[in-house]
C-alpha cells in the first residue's frame, strides 16, 4: 500500500494499529532512519516498545517517513507534515510513536488538533531505537484521543534490563489517578518568553490562563537556549552516527581505495547535508581547544537549567509554553522546545485555540498533573 | 656524564569476567573469528549499553590489592576515533572519574625494596583485531574482543631501569592473577604493557622528552626496547644529531628496534565526553566491604602460611607461591593429603622435572589434584614405592590415569607379604655366596649389591626399607 505518510505501510485495520517512526525496530524488517546509510539495513530484534503493543495486541500500521536520523534541520525550509502526525491525522492507525528531540511534532500535532506526549526522559525503553542524541532521546506519542495515548503510555513505560536508563514503575502516568494535591493548580508562564511570541499563541496560552491559577517567571538562559541545545545535540548526534563508516552495515561507498576513502566516499554519500553539517559542529565542538568554550560551557548551562526548572516546580505544578515564536526560523523556535529534552521533563502538547496549541511541561514523573490540566481538571 | 632513564607504565589488563563489559557475549580468549558477537558489541543502532557488575567489582579489587582509593561515584566517557576495529566509532573509558586513584605497590630487585605509586586504574573496553589476509589482500575484522573489560593501570614516572619495570610488572601479575581480576597472559595479550620513557642527567630534578614505546609483548622485549631506547635518547641528548620527539614508537623485536608511529594514534582528537548512556555508578563503603571479603588469597599471605603454618622452607615457600598456577597445584593437593612437605616435594621435585622434560610453562599445565593426592598418599602408606610413583605420576600428568586403578592394572602394588620377601631375600643370598664373606669380613656396599639384585628379582615393587630390614636380619643368620 502507498501512502504519502509512510516508508512501509501494512494493511491492517486502523482501530487498532499502530505507527512507528522509521528508527524504531521491528524484527527482520527495514528500519532506515530516514537516511541512505542505512537503507539495506535489517533491524535483528524488536524494539522494546513494540514488542510492549504486540503483545497487547494490537497492529503495526506502518514505519512513516522522518527526517535523517530524526534531525531536524535548523536552516531551510521545514514544515512539511511529519509522517507520525499524518499518519495519526489521516486515521491509518490510532496512535504513533517517535523520538521528538527537535519539537517539530510537537509543535505539529497540537496545530493539527493532536495531542503529544513525551514523557519523562528514562520512562520508556529506547532499546531498538535508532540514537539520535542520547542524552535526551525519548520515545513519545501522537495521539487524537488523550486518554488512549496515556494508555499506550502506560503499556510501554517501565523498567527494562536492555537499557539501564529506564527507570522503574515512577512514572505517574502508570500508577496514579485523580487529583494529587489539594486547591487549584497553579501554572507558570514564561514572561519573557510571552513576549517573544506570536499573537495565536498569546492567545493560546490566555485560554488556559482562564482556566487556572497562573504566575508569571522569568525563564533564565531562554536566549541561549538554541545555542546551548545545538551544540550538545550535534555532539551526541555526531558521536552516535560515527559507527556508520561503510565498514559493518549500512551504505558502503562502491568507489574507494584504502580506509580513508571507505570511510570518507561512504560517509559523504550515506548522509544528507543536515547530518554532515551536524557532524561536522558535534566534532567541532567537542574538539581540544573548543571543549570548554562550547561543550562544557553548553554543559553548564543545562545544569543551571535544570536547578532553576527544581526551583520553579516548588511553586507550580506546570509551566506552559508557546509552541511558536514570532519567527519562522527553526533555529530561532529550538528554544522553545529545548527545555523538555535538556532537563529530561515531560512534555504534552495541547492543541488549543486556532491550529495552535501550547506545551505544558511538569516535573519529571508528573505526567499525571499533565494529563489532569489537560482535561480540564482542578 | 651521567645520565638517569625515567619510566612510567601504563599496563593494560583484560579482567577474567564471563561476559563483556555491556553485553551477555561471552569474553573467552580463543573462539572463532566473530563467534562471540551480537548486535551491541558489534555497533549496530539500536543498543544501549548494560554494564556489567562484575567488571566494576574487578576494578574495585584491582584497586584494593594495589592500596588504592576507591572513588565512590564513577563514570564513563566516550574516546572517539574511526578505525574498523572498534564498532561504534568510539570507546568507552574512564577519563573523568576513574574507579582507583593514588595506589602503589611495592617491588623487590637486587638494590632493595621500592614503592611504586599508581596514578590512577579506570575501566575501559577493548578493540576489535584486524587481520591481514594475504590471499585475498584483504583486511578482516575479528570482533570477539571488541568490548572486552580492561583495567588499564598508570603508574607515576617511578621506574629507573628495566629490573624495576620487570619486577613491577611481576607483581601486577601476581596480585592480579591471585585475586582473580585477570589471567594476565602476555602472550594472549590480556596483559600489554606500554612504557613511557624519558633521559635526564642524573641528579637532576627535571623530565626529559618522552617517547611511547608499543607493541611490547614479552618482558624479554620490555627490557630489550627500554635497553634500546634510553641508549637511542642519550645519544641524542650527547651528540645533538637528532631530537627526541614526542611520540608514539612501535617496538619491533625481530630486528631490535623500535620506529615511530604515523597512524590512528598519533594524529588524533579523541573528542571525549560523558557518556549519557551510562548512568553514573556508586560504589559504597558497603560494596567495598563486600567485595573484599570475596578476594582470595593473595601471594604474600600464602607464603605467610607456607612458611609459618606448615614450616615449608623459604625457598620452597617462594617457590610454591610464584605463580597462580603452582599456588593452585599445591592448596589442591593439599585438600586430598594432609601432608604439606611431601605434596610440596612432588610438585617442586617429580613434577617440575616431567614438565620441564614436556618443555612447557608451568602455568600450562593441567593436573588432576585428586589424583596427584591420591599417588602421594600411596606412596606414604607403601602401596607404590616411590621410583614406581614417579612412573604413575608421568601417566597422571600425560593420560590423566586414575593412580590406583594404574597401579592395579599394571600391578604395581608393593609385595607387603613378608614371607615371599624373605624366600626372594634367601634365594639371591645363596645365589651369591662369595659376597657373603666379604659381608661378613665387615663390607658394607655388599648389602647395596644385594638390595639390587632384589628389588630387581621384585620388578621394583617391593619397599626398600622393608628389604633392607629383611636382608640384613636373614645376612646375619648366616653363619660361616
């Protein structure tokens, strides 16, 4: 079957399928990661969570298209409609599965009135997902129905041995229903990111403050925070794709002669643009003389990051975020969805207002308080 | 002038575990290319390392026997650089917080006692092995070692001559092999040595250029390549016809010289950083703790107990205790015959000699105890003589025969019945009756003739001391 949405799409019946992004595995069959370096390659065992949904049941609807190894570019053009979101949005399945590092479906589900999930970072076995940047690779949900993606949250969240970055059965969303304190919820905004915004997500974001008790802050290190995402992004992602060079698997390069050429025809071929000018700034920046300035300094950053985000959530039970700012420079937008995968939060995306929607992220294992404020509760 | 060579070590060791340090395949040295390899330690996308435990705990011994501190949280970095031999593009090690810290160990040579600091031990992996198929002019790749444990060890700039290097480097391996960190095996490679070496004049406080000698497979070439470098960096320094460089130089034992290296290790930016991949691990007091009482008995405290408990001589004590594998043959042994001297006597005496004669390393061979027990016990109740001990200890030690059944067999067994000695004793005495005159006229070497002749009448089964006994008491009868 052909469909715009998918690399591989099986026929099955779409009320109880599933879609996977082309970096998670499926045993004995193709998992490219969008790129021609892995275009032969067959995956040897099942992703943890798809063995987690088969067993359950349910149906593989498809593996969709992405970008390279789920890199988004931060130069040109970028809104073509990501395969998980089409997928989901043209009702071939009932929910998909990715790894959103870079914030394009999250920013393109709630504009297309789905919801995102993206849990708390270690909540859900990466084990048969291709790496992208493992520091914050997470695998989350696109779903229409909330209640059905905090359900395939709950079958595919928990420990498991193949990856010892999973935690075990913390995550909220598994074990606990209903309210979780008492008096209203109290929602933190961003002033200074506010200001940078658009008017439809001003609007967004007025919605919800109808609804609830919210406070504004300011976001420290918001102005550098695509720099800081850039840069330590492009290290891991460098680091994690060196390991395709033409030798073992993937694309080897037809015209060489000796070890350099193999490595350096094959790698120049394999990869896109995107991922060889990411390669090239993952090495720079690690590179002796430019450690410091960038990679530690980056490094830093997220530290502070993360102790101001355990601050804030002494006061509020969310923060919520535009998904857009007022620019249409990808690079510029990375900031608004850096924070979620640098401090390891989760993150839902809420389609709210006019093909438009804000994020909301909560402290990690909060996903319930998500879910909750999502659903109109307290 | 006088000119002093300074060394420091940095000895990589493979640790003895099952598996590898992030995944279920086997370690084992000496399977077939590519048998021991899956998805994860063969790079493939997908895999998120699991350390192994095991490993760490290793470390910690490591650290422990070597006197070092202990660091309580750990982590690892990733070292990145393409070659075919390491999968994933990189390596993971230990560059930040390495499991052991300020350690030393300390070395005996022929001008004394010495202490010999350890910088630092971290935990890393192993590479993959190219081989060079010259049929085809092709490389291969033998993956089976990719992400082995290794401890890689760093001394401090302490050695000033090969004897020291080498009795360093006999020490590591002895602790290592005693407390089962390590099998240590040079030829193997699970224990490679490299040695940073530097001249300076001697009294002086500082260091000279350095120079990284590899490729240094046996304790012969380590003494050989430190002769040959320090004697290639005074010249330099004496004569200014050449400077010495920073470098990595490759030991080439055939031809007894060393060159330097224009490969992967000289060029490089490792590029290191934290690997997300591996949480960080917490080692506590508590672990610590646990782990050491699991250590076995390390070389010093044997000889402690050789020497002191079983009154063993010195010499045979350092003996017993100079190699695991010795160690092993004699507190075996020991279990099946509570008899220390004399288990020490076979293995120093008839058993070195079979394997000396076998021409092979000790630490080579392979040895029923229980039945190595089983033969001295025999002996020491008169079952077998000893000349006819000796015989079945070569059947042990080539065909692993059970020593009774041997013995049986072959009949072997000692004739303890008396009365048919004593017919043999008479008969050989009246066969020979001129050598009883000369017994009687007071020669005593006639008695050796005769126990000869008997023992020979016997086919050697017979206990000596019992014909001697016999012999003497039926001489004495004879009147003439």
């Amino acid at each position: 079957m052909k469909n715009q949405y998918y690399v591989t799409k099986y026929d099955v019946k779409a009320d109880n399928a599933f879609a996977l992004e082309d970096n998670i595995m499926v045993k004995d069959g193709l998992t490219t990661a969008g790129s021609k370096m892995l275009h032969n390659y067959i995956s040897p065992i099942d992703a943890t969570v798809v063995r987690k949904l088969l067993d359950k049941g349910m149906e593989l609807a498809g593996k969709t298209k992405l970008d390279e190894f789920a890199v988004m570019g931060v130069s040109g053009d970028n809104n073509e409609l990501s395969g998980v979101v089409g997928a989901v949005l043209d009702k071939t399945c009932r929910i998909a599965l990715c790894n959103d590092v870079f914030g394009k479906v999250r920013r393109q589900a709630a504009e297309n009135c789905l919801y995102y999930i993206r849990p708390t970072y270690g909540t859900v076995s990466r084990f048969g997902l291709v790496q992208t940047v493992s520091s914050m690779d997470q695998i989350g949900i696109v779903c229409g129905d909330l209640d059905e993606g905090i359900e395939t949250l709950s079958v595919i969240a928990g420990h498991d041995e193949n990856d010892s970055t999973t935690q075990g059965d913390g995550s909220l969303a598994l074990n606990s229903k209903g309210p979780l304190k008492e008096g209203k919820y109290t929602i933190g905004i961003p002033v200074n990111v506010m200001n940078k915004t658009d008017e439809k997500s001003k609007e967004a974001i007025k919605e919800l403050a109808s609804k609830y008790h919210t406070e504004e802050f300011e976001l420290e290190h918001f102005e550098v925070l695509s720099q800081v995402m850039y840069i330590l992004s492009s290290a891991e992602i460098g680091n994690n794709t060196s390991r395709y060079d033409g030798v073992k698997f993937g694309y080897r390069s037809e015209n060489y002669e000796g070890l350099k050429d193999l490595y350096t025809n094959s790698r120049t071929e394999g990869f896109g643009l995107n991922m060889k000018l990411t390669s090239i700034i993952g090495a720079m920046v690690l590179s002796s003389g430019n450690y410091e300035k960038f990679y530690l300094k980056a490094m830093k950053i997220r530290r502070q990051i993360k102790e101001q985000c355990d601050e804030l959530f002494k006061g509020f039970d969310a923060i919520a975020m535009p998904l857009t700012l007022d620019s249409q420079d990808p690079y510029v937008n990375l900031a608004l969805y850096a924070l979620a995968p640098l401090c390891g939060l989760p993150s839902l995306s809420v389609p709210l207002g006019s093909n438009n929607g804000v994020q909301l992220i909560s402290q990690a294992m909060n996903e319930n308080v998500l879910f909750d404020i999502c659903k109109g509760g307290r | 002038m006088k000119y002093e060579v300074v060394m420091g070590l940095e000895v990589h060791v493979e640790l003895a575990t099952e598996s590898k340090l992030f995944c279920s395949c086997s370690a084992k040295f000496g399977s077939e290319a590519n048998e021991n390899v899956c998805p994860s330690c063969s790079g493939m996308p997908g895999f998120v390392p699991a350390l192994n435990k095991r490993a760490v705990e290793l470390g910690i011994i490591a650290g422990l026997v070597t006197n070092c501190e202990i660091t309580p949280r750990i982590t690892f970095d990733k070292k990145n650089y393409f070659y075919p031999d390491l999968p994933t593009g990189h390596q993971n090690t230990q560059l930040y917080a390495p499991i052991c810290r300020n350690g030393y160990v300390e070395i005996e040579t022929e001008s004394g006692k010495k202490k010999i600091r350890i910088k630092q031990i971290h935990l890393e992996e192993d590479a993959g092995k190219l081989v060079h198929d010259y049929r085809t002019d092709a490389s291969l790749v033998d993956y089976n070692r990719a992400s082995v444990p290794l401890i890689e060890i760093v001394s401090e700039p302490d050695f000033r001559s090969a004897e020291e290097v080498v009795a360093y480097l006999e020490k590591i391996q002895s602790l290592f092999t005693f407390a089962d960190v390590s099998d240590c095996k040079m030829q193997e490679g699970s224990m490679r040595c490299d040695v940073n070496i530097s001249v300076r004049e001697a009294g002086s406080s500082e260091l000279g250029t350095r120079t990284e000698m590899k490729n240094l497979n046996s304790f012969k070439a380590i003494a050989r390549a430190i002769e040959y470098e320090s004697e290639r960096q005074i010249t330099a320094v004496e004569t200014g016809c050449e400077e010495i460089v920073q470098e990595t130089r490759r030991w080439d034992d055939n031809i007894g010289e060393s060159y330097a290296m224009r490969d992967k290790e000289d060029a490089n930016d490792y590029r290191y950083f934290p690997n997300p991949d591996i949480m960080p691990v917490y080692i506590s007091d508590e672990w610590i703790a646990e782990v050491k009482t699991t250590i076995p008995e390390l070389a010093e405290e044997k000889y402690k107990r050789l020497t002191e408990e079983y009154g063993l001589s010195d010499y045979d004590s350092k003996l017993l205790t100079g190699s695991r594998k010795i160690a092993d043959i004699f507190d075996g042994t020991l279990k099946y015959v509570d008899n220390p001297k004399e288990v020490a006597n076979w293995i120093l005496g008839d058993l070195s000699s079979i394997v000396n004669e076998d021409n092979k390393p000790f630490d080579e061979i392979d040895i029923d105890y229980e039945k190595l027990g089983k033969l001295i016990k025999m002996v020491e109740k008169k079952t077998v003589n000893r000349t006819i001990g000796k015989k079945i200890l070569q059947e042990i030690y080539t065909n692993n025969v059970d020593p009774e059944e041997y013995a049986r067999e072959h009949k072997l067994g000692m004739i303890a019945d008396t009365g048919f000695l004593k017919d043999i004793v008479n008969k050989v005495i009246n066969e020979n009756e001129k050598s009883i005159i000369e017994y009687k006229e007071g020669n005593q070497k006639v008695v050796g003739f005769f126990m000869g002749k008997i023992m020979r009448e016997t086919q050697g089964k017979a206990d000596p001391n019992t014909v001697r006994e016999i012999l003497v008491e039926e001489l004495d009868k004879y009147k003439i």
